[in-house]
C-alpha cells in the first residue's frame, strides 16, 4: 500500500501508470469525490501490495533498503539489480510489504432519537471488519440510577456478523451536556450507584454486551477518589461475569492539570483498576473553538507520552476523529464550525479550484477557500495524517486506537488500517 501526494497537471490516469494500475482500482479504493479533476496536494491510497520508491539524488541501495528495513542484497534481488549496482535517479523500485501490527480497534457509533439513520447504519458496516468493539453511543445514567433508551438492536447483528465485541457506553450525559452534579449523586449516593450497577448488568444481558464503557466527564475534582471506587466497584462486579470493564479519559500531559475537564480522571489510579482506557486526543479544533488542526500530532504525542509514564501501553488506546470541521474566517465566539468527512473536504477543493495544503507540524491537511464573498478554512484527515497516527500507535506499542465516530465517511482509513494491521477479535 502507498501514498501519492497528486502534483499539478496530474491526473488519474497518469498516477495509475506511475504503479502500474488501473485508475478505476485508485477510484474504488479511495471512493473518489472527483475521479475526473484530482487537487493539487490530494493524498491518494495506491492500493497495491508492497509500495515503489522512485530514486532520488544521493540515494543508494543500502539507504533505500534501512528505511524500508531490509538488506540491500534482499533489495537487489527482488528488484533484479546486482548489489554493487549504481541507481539512476527516478527509477522505481519495489519495497515488498512489511509485516502487520495486531491490535484493538473500537468506533462509537452514534444514533439520534429512537432509530439509527442509514447512513450510521452504512458507515458501522463498513468499518465493523476491522473492529474489536464497537460502541453505540451512549446509555445516559439518571438520577435515580436508571438508564435512557437507545436503539441498540440494529447494531447487534452487525457486531454478530463480524466477530465485534459490543461495548456499553454510559455517560453522565444531561439535557446535551456532560453534568457534574449527576456525576456527584451517581458516585457518593450508594443506593443510586448500586442501582445504575444492577441496571448496567440487565441491560448489559439484554444486548450481549461485554465490556462495559464508562465516559464520565467534566466530574468535580473532589470526586476523583469517588470516581476511581466507582470504578473499582464495577470492575470487581462485571469481572464475575467475564466481562472488561474500561474508561474514557480527557487528554491530560501532566497529573495536576487544571481544568473541571481533566481534575477528576487520575490516569494511575483509573489504569490500575480498569482493563483498559481510550484516551480522547482529539478535538484540538473543536467546533465552538478557533480554526486548528483536529488531532495535531505533536499533542497526541504528548499527550500519550504522558499516559506512558501512568498506564501500561497494553491498557491504552489512541482517541481518533474520523472527521474535520469547516471554519467561517475570522473566527467569532460563539460561532460554530461545520463538521465535515475527508471526503465533502476534497469535493469542495475540487470544487472551488482550490489545492490542498498540508502541515508538516500537525501532519495535517487543510483548504482555504472563498464562499458566498467569507473566507474558510477546513482542517481535515486525509491518509498522510492517519499514517502519521499508526505510526505512532505502533511506535508506542499501544493497545490499539478508538474511532469517534461512525457517520462521517473516511475510506482511505479502513483501507490503510486493514493494509497495516490485523484488528484483534475477542469472540
């Protein structure tokens, strides 16, 4: 598999004759918004076994073949070349694949009122292949310790098709927004909190569920210790049953870091009690906020450095959007950014005639644009930013990496993930 950044003049089928494809093979594996008017700076996925590298001055046998973790003898021979071969600039050369990665995969899911929309529907069953968890979003715990209703149905067969395990999500989710004041009576009210644990466990035999999932946020920092035993508690009661028990958890790059979003999540004390955490790095750029990169990889480095020196690796996965978001320049308070897939991104690029530029410092794509006489910019994934997040997941020797979320369409990640790794099943 490859990545080909197009260059100006370029189209689809010269870049299919660089690899020796078809250009309807390059169509199909990116689901290409604009086969017939490719951008300047598009990251296409070359779906093919192995990649090419194109000699470059001052490049030798033995430098291409350390960066592609072979012997320059191997190099020689698969290409045909004798060892002491001296290399013209521009020839191609094959690398042959390299061995992949197990690891876990989880994706929420997210359905709005009582039905899932197709699309929800479309996108689940695309990515559920190369899932281990996939996690509709979310049961709301009450007061009272009851939970809300969500339409769990039409993903279970799904997660039964494709060996995913499913994960029960619940939020201390009230009126759209995360409450620390349900969070205080669900872990300091013991008959409210052994009642939301029986009403977990129901709900969890209902559906099949096997890890249950709890993302508690913007909790009041004197409930740390209470949430840290909240925890401890269930994980001591669903181990019984067989079941994990794991986290989510606010980006944080140090253990005293201020902030009602990340004062109660205690990395080492949360590590130690539950099977495993999905750490959120992500939502840098967020839609109420100025115009930056989503996941700009320096963060989430930094991010899960931190967790390292915390949480085993084995015990953390990689928070990942499969999205961008659209803003109106110049950024105004209170104005909100439009959420958009990669692939909306490349239409309008193609659309407005504009190229796509790439951050080299948050390994991140981003258009700028004039519409209706305002200026925009959208910051976006394409397959250059996701490699540069498998590259770290793998550098870190992480559990694996959880999508938020399915809906928004991301082709060129599912292609690259199955590419590069084998996702673990546990059923």
């Amino acid at each position: 598999m490859q990545i080909h950044v197009v260059q100006p003049g370029e189209n689809l089928f010269t870049v299919s004759a660089l690899y020796s494809i078809t250009p309807q093979q390059i169509a199909d594996a990116n689901q290409l918004p604009n086969p017939d008017q490719l951008v300047p700076g598009q990251a296409l996925v070359i779906p093919i076994t192995g990649s090419f590298y194109f000699v470059q001055a001052g490049d030798s046998l033995y430098s291409i073949a350390q960066k592609a973790g072979i012997t320059y003898q191997e190099l020689a021979s698969i290409n045909g070349l004798s060892p002491e071969q001296p290399l013209a600039i521009g020839w191609r050369l094959y690398l042959p694949p390299k061995p992949k990665t197990s690891a876990e995969f989880n994706a929420y899911a997210e359905p709005f009122g009582e039905t899932v929309s197709e699309n929800i529907l479309l996108r689940t069953r695309e990515a559920a292949p190369y899932l281990t968890y996939l996690a509709p979003f979310s049961f709301q715990a009450k007061r009272d310790g009851s939970l809300s209703t969500l339409p769990v149905e039409p993903f279970v067969p799904i997660a039964d098709a494709n060996r995913n395990t499913l994960m029960m999500v619940i939020t201390n989710l009230e009126e759209g927004g995360f409450n620390d004041e349900l969070g205080r009576i669900l872990l300091n009210d013991m008959t409210v909190q052994d009642n939301l644990l029986d009403n977990i466990e129901t709900t969890a035999k209902q559906y099949g569920f096997r890890d249950i999932h709890f993302d508690f946020e913007y909790l009041r920092p004197e409930d740390e210790e209470a949430y840290t035993a909240f925890l401890a508690k269930a994980k001591e009661r669903y181990a019984k049953e067989g079941w994990l028990v794991s986290a989510a958890l606010a980006p944080k790059t140090r253990a005293d870091q201020p902030g009602r979003w990340y004062e109660a999540h205690n990395y080492k004390a949360i590590g130690e009690v539950v099977d495993f955490v999905v750490i959120m790095t992500y939502e840098w750029g967020y839609s109420g906020g100025p115009a930056q990169a989503v996941s700009p990889i320096g963060p989430v480095r930094d991010v899960l450095e931190y967790a390292l020196t915390e949480i085993p690796a084995n015990k953390i996965m990689m928070g990942q959007n499969l999205y961008g978001y659209d803003w109106t320049l110049p950024f105004v308070q209170g104005s909100q950014a439009r959420a958009i897939s990669p692939q909306q991104a490349i239409e309008i690029a193609a659309t407005q005639g504009v190229p796509i530029q790439y951050d080299t410092t948050a390994q991140a794509p981003f258009i700028e644009y004039t519409a209706d006489g305002k200026d925009h910019i959208i910051w976006f994934e394409d397959a250059r930013s996701i490699q540069a997040k498998f590259d770290l997941l793998k550098e870190l020797n992480l559990r694996g990496m959880s999508y938020w979320k399915l809906g928004l369409s991301f082709p060129q990640n599912w292609v690259l993930l199955g590419d590069q790794f084998t996702p673990v099943k546990l059923r």
